[in-house]
C-alpha cells in the first residue's frame, strides 16, 4: 500500500515533469492523474488546484532562498560577497529544476506573486555587496552576476558541479567588479 506521503511526493514530480515539458498552463490536472495512474479526486484530495500544486512545488525554493538571504542579513557585518556568491551559486544549482519551472511559467509565478519576491532577494543580495544604497552601475552588475549565476546553472546541468561552480564564482565576482 501506498503512504499517503508518498503519493503526494510522486504528484509533485510527475507535475514537475510535464511542467517543465508542456508549461503550467498546458498541463491538467486530469493529464497528471492520468499519467500516475489515479483518478482525478485523488489528486484533489492532496492539491486543491493547480494553483495550489505549483506553490507546493515552489515553496521549497522561495523558503530555502529566504533562509539564505536571511542568515547573509544576520550577520553583524556585511558578509563578504564571495560568500554570498558562493551561497548564492550553491542554491540556485540545487533547485535548478525549479529555477527552470519558475522562468518557464512566468504568467502563472507572477499571479502567485513569485517574480516581486524573486526581485526584492536580488534587491536584497544587492544591498548586502554594496550596502544600503549602491549606485546604479552597481545594481546593474548585481542583476548580470545573480541572474547569471541563475542562467548557467540551467545551461550547464551536465558540467561537473566543482567547475562549474569556481568559473561561475569567478565570473560573478568580476561582474560585480570585486574579481
């Protein structure tokens, strides 16, 4: 017998999957059950709506990034931003199927209200570098080195994470000019 858990866990990644192949808004619920093998109330019984499934799917990520930008704003100075990079790359290649779901249903994620929390941890990120007020050439290098360091987890899944992971850091800290 199947524990309830692990129906709900087998849910999220047969939804995961056809997300990332067909979109949020072109897969049903229906066509998720089917591909489980249960019936639609089912389904029902663990996600209330489709709504509902991706926010499982992505709270996960936005609670883990919250606890990272957290702990960098915890700290009685500014943390170094190799640290921030560093924990900033290591986030982002562990939920880089997410990441990817995330950037690939952008009209669903903004009704969920994920892209203004996905920009104020970038706004965030940016103040710990630079502090609570950095210029405009600085929030600009901030976008290309956090959004890149997004972008290559996603181009790169193959690579071997240990280079991938310095060539990115390296990368990041010459985009923020700190190289």
């Amino acid at each position: 017998m199947v524990r309830p858990s692990d129906t709900k866990q087998r849910i999220l990644q047969t939804a995961r999957e056809l997300f990332a192949a067909k979109g949020v808004q072109q897969t049903s619920l229906q066509e998720i059950a089917d591909r489980l093998g249960i019936t639609k109330p089912a389904l029902y019984y663990h996600f209330s709506s489709r709504e509902d499934l991706v926010r499982s799917i992505v709270t996960p990520l936005l609670d883990d990034s919250e606890a990272f930008i957290g702990r960098m704003e915890a700290q009685d100075d500014l943390p170094p931003a190799i640290e921030i990079i560093e924990g900033f790359f290591d986030f982002h290649h562990r939920h880089r199927g997410d990441v990817l779901l995330i950037l690939t249903s952008m009209t669903t994620l903004a009704e969920l209200g994920v892209i203004d929390v996905v920009l104020s941890w970038r706004a965030r990120l940016t103040r710990l570098v630079y502090g609570p007020a950095p210029t405009l050439e600085q929030e600009t290098r901030a976008v290309l080195a956090f959004g890149g360091i997004q972008d290559v987890t996603m181009q790169f899944p193959d690579a071997p994470v240990d280079e991938l992971r310095a060539a990115t850091i390296r990368a990041a800290l010459d985009a923020l000019g700190i190289g």
